[in-house]
C-alpha cells in the first residue's frame, strides 16, 4: 500500500521468477513483472537464521543472473522511517529500467 499511496503502480503479489527453461528461481513479494524489479520484506528472521540467510544470498545472486533488481526493506524501514526509503529506491529502480 505504501507504493500504490505513493503513485507507483500497482506491483504483482507473490511473483515466481522463472528462468529461461522455466525452471522456478525464487517468488518475490511483490514485483513489476515487466521491469524486472523485486521488492522483498526481510524480517529478522532472515538476518539471525544461518540458513535463512545462506538461502537467501543464494537466491539474490540467481535472481540477479536472470536480471532482476531486487529492492530489500526490512521492518525499520517500512514502520519507523514510513516507506519513504522504499518508496524512492523503488521509484528510482523504475525510472532507470523504463530508461533503457
């Protein structure tokens, strides 16, 4: 909702990320299918679960093989700073990919 508020588009819900062979990578949080962004929420079980967090450096390179770019927030940025962080990493992300 912090992005829709902030007049970005609507972003995809749960997105798979396949790769050429359709072969599944990763599903996002949310994603601009079209563009290639990610926006992924990180608790903080990502960064105190050893396993979590190998799984996920792993995931974040093979998305960025496919050539994706994924935009993390974490709980502070979300709650304590508004989404404002968000909201420009993003807006930024999409004016760079439509760009090109």
């Amino acid at each position: 909702l912090i992005l829709i508020d902030a007049g970005l588009p609507e972003p995809v819900l749960d997105y798979d990320v396949l790769d050429d062979d359709g072969r599944f990578v990763a599903c996002l949080d949310l994603a601009y299918p079209a563009l290639k962004i990610g926006i992924e929420y990180d608790g903080d079980h990502h960064r105190t679960d050893p396993v979590q967090w190998a799984r996920d450096v792993d995931r974040l390179d093979r998305l960025a093989e496919e050539g994706w770019r994924v935009i993390r927030a974490t709980k502070r940025h979300i709650f304590t700073m508004s989404g404002v962080v968000v909201v420009q990493r993003v807006r930024t992300a999409i004016e760079a990919r439509r760009s090109r």
